[in-house]
C-alpha cells in the first residue's frame, strides 16, 4: 500500500449549506456549484469532499446509522504558518458559521492551537508551532 | 485560508494496537515504536496520526464523550493505480486484523470500490476508476 490518503469525505446534512461554507466562507477552491451532487475541494495533498451524509453512510454499508455523533474521533489540522494566522483562520470559520470549540491558545505540547467545528460537527484544528516545518508543497515535514 | 489539510487524526482505543494495524500491517512508515504518545505517519500531503480517542476528545473540549459512534461520518479514500490493487490493498488490510464492510464491486458512478473499516471502526474506501489521474506526488488531479 503506498502512503497515501487520496480524499478526505466529510459526510454533511445540507450539501448546498456545506458547499457554501468551504468554498464562500473559508475559500477554498471547487469547481462544484449550489446544486452539486458531490464537491470536491482542491487541497495540497489530499482532496476534501463533501457529500451527503445519509448517502455517505449507505454507501458503506446499509447497516450504518447516518446519525450524527457528538465526537466523530477524527480531527482535521490545518497547520498555520505563523501564529497570528491561527486567529484569522479561526475567526474566518467562525464568521462562516462555523463554531469556535476552542479558542486558540498555547498549547501543552508548545505549540499554538484552537479548535472550530464546521456547520455538521467536523472538528478542525488550526495550529502553528516553531518547529514545525513545511515542504515545498505545503506539507508538513514529518521524519 | 490556504487549502491545505496538513493531519488527520483517527482517536484510537489502544494505541500500540492502532500503531501495529498501520505500521505492520498496512506497512506505512513511522518513526513511532510501540510505546510512542502519538503516532504520526508521512503519507503524500497529508499526515496521518494515531492519537489515543480518549485524550483526542479531551484536547478538543471537555464536553465531548469519547464513545464510538456506528458512523462518524467521516471515510478516508485510498486511491490505488490499479483495479487489482484494490484487492490486494483490501487483503491486506483484512490480514491485518481489519474488516470488509464492503467487498469491492463496480460502483455506480463507473469505479471499482471496496470499504474497510480498521481497529478502532474508522472507514477507508480502497478505489480505483479509469478516469483518476495522479500528480507526480501521488495526490488526484483534481479540477
């Protein structure tokens, strides 16, 4: 198995809603318009997509409840390159509609950190530490 | 916002357990050994960790409850290069100790597909589709 994860699905109640906050609020690219069955977000990496959650769920197995749990036990990261870009980040999610869980703070392990949860409770982190550094790409630089 | 989702982070019941799963099984690289606080994997773009699921709700707030939920309306896509990879990767991951939810079949929207869930019932799709190209990185060509 090559190291790889190709797409990340965030499984969503309203697609037009989600579709609005990631690409309207927080900016990120698609080519998916209001009335997209799937949208695929463009990102170093790993491609984010958003899909109905109900048919999310279907898809993997019929046996799956489309509930929305309280702690989905996956987090996302979006590393920041300076501090003082956590805050904006965060603030951008929050004037999104999105939720500030956590607000930015030093955290126990010396970096910088706060937590939003989009419109269907998908956590984010937004981080930034000194010794993290990037690749070229914009990948982290992991041993 | 730069479109960058640099970690994803899967909340773990027993870390050693998890660590074996993707390191041994699965064979991605890590310098993590068995008694690691946090695991984190080098994959194309993104980074993969292994937190433990507990101390992951906790980090976010203290509100959250670390139960497993059916569904977290989260699934991560592993694209392989080829159709029959994606049977060699669902074996593989089926050897190390994960389960089929979902044998790959031709899916409806023209592609081959298979669903896995690993230790801790967090959902991989294996695919392949004759219309995917990659970038020299690995990561999809995505418009």
């Amino acid at each position: 198995m090559e190291p790889r994860i190709s797409i990340i699905t965030l499984g969503v109640a309203d697609l037009p809603r989600a579709i609005r906050f990631y690409r309207d609020g927080l900016g990120l690219k698609t080519t998916a318009d209001d009335d997209a069955d799937i949208a695929f977000f463009r990102t170093s990496g790993t491609c984010l997509a958003l899909y109905p959650r109900d048919l999310l769920a279907e898809e993997v197995s019929p046996d799956l409840s489309a509930d929305v749990p309280v702690f989905s036990g996956v987090t996302l990261a979006h590393v920041a390159r300076t501090r003082e870009e956590v805050d904006a980040v965060l603030a951008l999610a929050e004037a999104a509609g999105g939720t500030i869980v956590k607000a930015a703070e030093v955290a126990f392990w010396g970096g910088y950190s706060g937590y939003f949860r989009d419109l269907d409770g998908h956590f984010w982190e937004v981080a930034w530490w000194q010794d993290w550094e990037f690749n070229s790409d914009g990948s982290l630089v992991i041993e």
